[in-house]
C-alpha cells in the first residue's frame, strides 16, 4: 500500500509539475496515469466493487476530455464525471444494502443536511453569473444536474457510517468531501474569478479524493 501510495503521489506531482511548466506532453501521458494506475491497483476488486470499477473508466474519461487542449470538451468532461458520480452513489448504498443495513437510524439523515446547504449555496453564488453571460447561458441545466449528483455523493458517503468499518468511513468521507472541494474550484475558476493556485488545489484535492474513495471502499 504505501509503495502503491508513493507511486501515486509521484504521478500527481510530476503531472501538476508539467502542467506549471507548459509541458503539455508530459500532461498528456502522466494525467490518465491518475485514474489508470487505481483502476491497474484495484483489478482484483472488480467483480465484488463493479460499481466502483465502472464509474472509475468515467473518472478517466473525464481526465481525458478536460485536459484536451485547443477544444471545448468541458460538457463531455462534466457527462462523463456526473456518470462516474452516480456510480460512486450506487457504489456507496450498495455498501448498506449488501450489509444488510436497509433500516437506516432516522437522526443519521441529519448527516446528509450539509451537502443538501451547500450545494443550495453554491448554485446560488453560480446562478447570476452563468445565467446573465449568453456564453455560459447553455451550462447552467447541466451544472445544476451535476452539482446534485456531486453533492448526492458526498451525502451517500455519508449513510454509510454504522454500516462500514471506522477507517472505510473516514476515508470515504474524507474523498467525498475533497472531490466537492475540487469540483468547486474548478466552477470557481471558471465561471466566478480566476485564481493562479487553481490548478494545484484542483489536482492535489481531486488526486486525494480518488485514493480516499477507491482504498476506503476496499478497506469496507
């Protein structure tokens, strides 16, 4: 695990090291090493995590479409993570119902509250600015439909405290979480205000986010 976690570590600084360096190249070939060297790690896992396993392919398509220089690929990036988003979300109450936890503890759905408020929140703030920009008019359905399934993610992450082992929880969580931090960034610098650190919060926090989900699904 931690050979397998060095591994990884050095794939994502090397592709944030070339991307500051206009390397595009090398960000061609070490960004779908993210996605390819879990999906390599976790084969064994296929058949009993296939949920996982098939939404991971659509985190790699994602990587591929969005870092596609010289065209607009960013609805095909955003489809193929909504997709990888709602098999993350099946992924995650499978957990709860392959344990037999059917009967959920009604105060544990106050654990979902704060997905629900942010994502209420974030959309707001988008609002005005993707709706009022004729350019951006187009991206505001599917930005909405993907800031649900991204914050239903993080909210099935969630219910599956009590079903799960302590560790499996927390690392779950802790992706689920990051993955809104990075998904947000990317809205963030897009649509709202430019910021020179974007690319490395966006890269290290997405980078956490699927080590986190991927390993604490299997540590269950």
């Amino acid at each position: 695990m931690r050979l397998k976690l060095l591994i990884y570590t050095v794939i994502v600084l090397a592709e944030i090291a070339c991307g500051y360096a206009g390397f595009w190249q090398g960000v061609y070939l070490l960004k779908p090493l993210i996605m390819l060297s879990l999906l390599f790690w976790t084969f064994g896992y296929r058949t009993s995590h296939s949920l996982l396993w098939i939404g991971m392919w659509f985190g790699l398509g994602g990587d591929v479409f969005l870092m596609i220089r010289g065209k607009d690929l960013f609805i095909a990036g955003l489809s193929s993570f909504l997709v990888m988003q709602i098999f993350y979300i099946s992924a995650f109450l499978q957990t709860i119902t392959r344990l037999k936890k059917t009967q959920f503890n009604p105060v544990r759905w106050w654990y979902i509250v704060p997905f629900i408020l942010y994502a209420a929140a974030f959309l707001a703030v988008l609002h005005p600015t993707l709706t009022q920009n004729p350019a951006t008019a187009g991206l505001w359905i599917p930005v909405v439909a993907y800031a649900v399934c991204l914050c239903s993610m993080g909210a099935a992450a969630a219910l599956r405290k009590g079903s799960v082992s302590r560790m499996s929880y927390r690392w779950v969580i802790m992706g689920a979480v990051l993955f809104i931090i990075s998904d947000s960034s990317i809205a963030g610098n897009k649509f709202l205000q430019p910021f020179e650190a974007s690319s490395l919060i966006i890269m290290t926090t997405y980078a956490a986010a699927q080590w986190l989900i991927v390993w604490g699904m299997l540590k269950e």
